[in-house]
C-alpha cells in the first residue's frame, strides 16, 4: 500500500513500523525524515515531482512510503477482549477524508473499535492514512460481511445499539450511553441502511437549528461520540 505526506511519514518511521521502500522527490530536505530513513536503514528512491505526482493520489508533500496492505481486526477478536465496551459501526460510508476523520476522532475518545463492512465501503488507503494523521496506527478496524448479522452479536453481548437519524428519533442527549453501545453512522447521503435502521434500539438525533438541516458526517459523528463519553464519566 502505498502512503504519502510528511505526518504520516514521521508517524509510521518514529514508530517503526514497516516501511519497505521510502518514494522521495529530486531535493527533498526534511532533516527529521531523512535522518529517520538512514537510521531504518529504508531503501531509498528518488524521482521527479511529475513522477511521484503519478503515484499518489493527492498531496504528498514530497515522499511516498511503501508498507503492508493493512490488517483488519475479526469481531471475534474484539468481543474476546473483556473491556470493549464502545464500538463505532460506519454504514456503508464512501468518502475517505470523513473516513479519515472519523477514526482521528475514536483514537482521540477511547473508541474500542470501527467497524464497517466489505461491500459499498471505503477501505483503509493512503487517502484515509494521511487523513486520520496517524490515529490509525492505534485503532482497531473490523471488517465484517454483513453489518446486521454483525450489530446481532453485539446485542447477544450485552451492547445497546444507537443508530442516527433526524426522522423518528429522540434528541441525542435523552439516551442512556451507560451500558456497552454500538454507534451508527450512515451513509453520508441516504443515511442508515432500512434493516440497519430496524436493528438499532435507538435512533438519536442532533437538533438542527439553523438553515441547513444536515451535518458532515465525521462531525456528527464526533458531537455523537463524545456525548457517549461525557455520560461515562
């Protein structure tokens, strides 16, 4: 998989983390990331800026790295760990930037975990690496086949599932986040899916006041985690 930007770049050689080959433009001069680079002992490439543009697909600042598809997390794996008690459930989201942002926003919570699906899904790429500004690199991704059979072990563990919605919904602040909960956020046009919808124990709402009667859906979705937060504290 290929990553791109400086953030990400300082985020990933810091920690370590496996980096195959290192991308970089004709007089790249960070110090910090060339110095991190030699002591990695990471093979090195240079190119032309028209090259790498090429390559990545949005700003790159100058450096493209070379890691490992990423690894996914099984719901097994997640429910076998005693403490996860929040998890946040994408349906079907499609833009990499809120995908991005959304998972900043978990690292920065205390999320256990982001699930989403295999079909009609952002993945994991370079957009939302260079997004998240390297919170990924500490949270857990699910990836399930199925989002409804999947909210149904989660019930059958003990979570009450909170979907979102500005139809047939209370306000958000009158739930009760006290037990183990499941957040959904839909898709960012058509919103939940009918049967995610019918799955969900509740179905919240953030009052709109002014003229536009929705928000961006990394935004809802932080107001939404942190009000979870607020109420455990």
């Amino acid at each position: 998989m290929l990553v791109y930007g400086r953030n990400v770049a300082k985020e990933l050689l810091v920690k370590e983390k496996k980096v195959t080959k290192v991308i970089l433009q004709d007089g790249f001069d960070d110090k910090e990331i060339n110095s991190l680079i030699k002591n990695n002992k990471i093979p090195v490439e240079y190119k032309k800026k028209r090259e790498i543009d090429r390559l990545a697909n949005g700003v790159h600042q100058g450096i493209i790295l070379i890691i490992p598809d990423y690894k996914y997390k099984s719901i097994d794996e997640i429910l076998a760990e005693g403490e996860t008690s929040f998890v946040v459930i994408l349906d079907h989201l499609e833009d990499p930037h809120n995908f991005g942002a959304i998972i900043r926003t978990c690292e920065a919570a205390g999320v256990d975990a982001i699930i989403i699906s295999k079909d009609r899904q952002v993945q994991i790429n370079s957009t939302v690496m260079k997004t998240s500004a390297g919170a990924l690199e500490n949270m857990n991704i699910v990836l399930v086949t199925n989002l409804v059979n999947t909210i149904s072990e989660l019930k059958n563990h003990g979570f009450w599932i909170v979907g979102t919605a500005l139809e047939n919904s209370i306000d958000y602040r009158d739930v009760d986040y006290s037990s183990k909960i499941a957040l959904v956020i839909g898709n960012e046009g058509s919103g939940m899916s009918h049967l995610v919808k019918k799955s969900c124990d509740f179905i919240a709402k953030i009052p709109m006041y002014g003229k536009v009667n929705s928000l961006n859906a990394s935004v809802a979705s932080g107001i939404m985690i942190y009000e979870v937060v607020r109420n455990r504290k």
